[in-house]
C-alpha cells in the first residue's frame, strides 16, 4: 500500500509538472506574437523616422533642430535594436528548454510505467506470500499436533511427510526474504524518481524566472519606443510650425517685393528716402517677432519635454 501511494505521488507530480510545462509553452507563444509585432512596430517606426529624416534635411539651417540629433536618435534605435535581439535569445532559450523537459517527462513517463508493472508484480507476489504465510501456519499448527503425536507414538506414519513440509516452509521462508528485498529495491527506485522530479521542479522554477525577466525587458523597450513616439511627433510639430513660419515670411517678401516695385515707380527723393526708412523699421520689427516666436517655440518644447 506504500508503495501504491508512492506511485500515486509521483503520478500526480508530474501531472502538474506537464501541466506547468504547456502553460510555459503557452506563454512562450505569446511572447513569440509579441516579438513579432514589436518588430513590425519598430520596422513602421523606422520607416517614419526616415521619412522625416528625409524632409528634415530640406532645412539644414533651422534653428529648430536639436544639436546632434541624429547621432542620439541613432543610439538610441542601435539600443532598442540590440534589445529586439537580447529578447529573440531569451525566446531561443526558452525553446530549448521546453523541448529538453518534455525529451525528460517522456523519459519519466516510461520510467513510471515500469515502476507501476513492477509493483503490480509486487502486489501478486504479496498476495501469494499472504497465501504462503496462512499455509505455514496451518502447516506449524499441524506440526505441533504431530508432535504432540510423536511423544506418544513415536513411530508415526507421517513422520516424513512433516520433516518434508519443514524443507517446503524453509524453502517459502526464503522466498519471502527475496520478495522482501525486492520490494526494498523498488522503494530505492521510487525515491530516485522523486530526486528527479525535485529536480525537474528547480528547472521550471528556472524558467519561470526567465520568463519574467523577458517580460520585463519587454516592457521596458515598449516604454522607450512610446518614448520615441513622443519625440518623433514633437517633431511632426515643430516641423510644421517652422513651414508656418517659413510661409508668413515668404507672404511678407512678397509684400515687400511688391512695395519695392512701387518704391521704384516714385520720382520724389524725399518719398523714396521715407519708404526706405519705413520698409527698414517694418524689417526690424519682423525680426524681432521671428525671433520672439522661435524663443517661444524653444520653451513650449522644453515644457513639454519636463512634463511628459
């Protein structure tokens, strides 16, 4: 009965242990669609970020451009690069170690069927030492009348059949010892199997482990690319403040060409020379308006940067 329930232990743990093995299996196929969409996310991210690298570089001169941007934008993409692949290893690792424990299970699994035909053996052959050790009573209990018979009638007729059911109980006495042994045997046996099954327990607990660490770095590459978005939209943002910017002045050439065309057309010096002086002091104070809108620009964007 011991054993039975020995049996019955390491049956159950390694139901669970397969049980923790598919869900594990599970997980690592959702982290499997995760990589892939991260990776098609960073691919769209990229091909937006040579988008608007490429109109970025019709203004080389705008004073809205961060010093070494691009350098620092490139960083940061080579990190995020090199987390995409520290995250493909960990899931080739994980691989691996999921094949390696379903190779063992199937291992054990043959193991305990082994052990389970074995101890059904053991149960016949109990159930026949049960059998030999009811008959060598009887046997014993018909030796003490036959020697209570003996010391009266010395000559007894069945003197040799109980000197030869003697040699038989020795022979069963015997037996018992072997089976005994046996059965240590397989006891010796159980106990390797629940060492393999502790250790099998420690490489699950490992991978579990493991299988959190990627998710955390996981999410730590989600937080940075969100991260990027926000600086490639500051971006969309100050890229269409400055064609604003760029559109006013152009308006207000035009208007200055045309002043101009009207400034040639004067014949009175004096008229030209208040023009001139008017068209200079308009020019002054449109620079000073460019300038204030850019300072105001470069603080929104410091704000926005401190606050998010």
């Amino acid at each position: 009965k011991k054993h039975s329930e020995l049996l019955q232990s390491a049956q159950e743990e390694m139901s669970r242990k397969e049980a923790l093995i598919q869900e594990l299996q599970h997980e690592l196929n959702q982290k499997k669609e995760e990589v892939e969409q991260k990776k098609n996310e960073y691919n769209f991210k990229m091909r937006q970020l040579e988008h608007v690298m490429d109109s970025a570089a019709e203004y080389p001169q705008s004073p809205k451009t961060p010093p070494h941007f691009q350098t620092h934008l490139a960083k940061l993409l080579e990190t995020q690069e090199q987390e995409i692949e520290d995250g493909r290893a960990s899931k080739i690792s994980l691989q691996h170690l999921v094949t390696k424990l379903n190779e063992d299970r199937e291992v054990k699994n043959a193991e305990i069927l082994r052990i389970k035909e074995q101890l059904c053996e053991m149960d016949s052959l109990r159930t026949e030492a049960e059998q030999l050790r009811e008959r060598n009573w009887l046997l014993q209990s018909q030796l003490d009348d036959l020697e209570r018979e003996k010391n009266s009638e010395q000559n007894h007729p069945d003197h040799q059949q109980l000197k030869n059911e003697q040699e038989e109980m020795i022979k069963e006495r015997l037996a018992k010892n072997k089976l005994a042994e046996e059965m240590l045997k397989m006891k010796a046996d159980l106990e390797e199997v629940q060492s393999v099954l502790l250790n099998k327990e420690m490489d699950c607990l490992r991978m579990a482990e493991e299988v959190e660490r990627t998710r955390t770095l996981e999410s730590k590459a989600f937080q940075e690319k969100e991260q990027l978005r926000s600086k490639l939209e500051e971006l969309y943002e100050e890229k269409e403040r400055i064609f604003q910017e760029m559109e006013m002045l152009r308006k207000q050439v035009e208007c200055l060409a045309e002043e101009n065309g009207k400034l040639v057309g004067h014949q009175n010096l004096h008229q030209k020379i208040q023009y001139v002086v008017r068209l200079k002091k308009e020019n002054v104070r449109l620079a000073e308006e460019t300038e204030k809108l850019r300072a105001e620009n470069v603080f929104l964007k410091e704000k926005k940067r401190n606050e998010s």
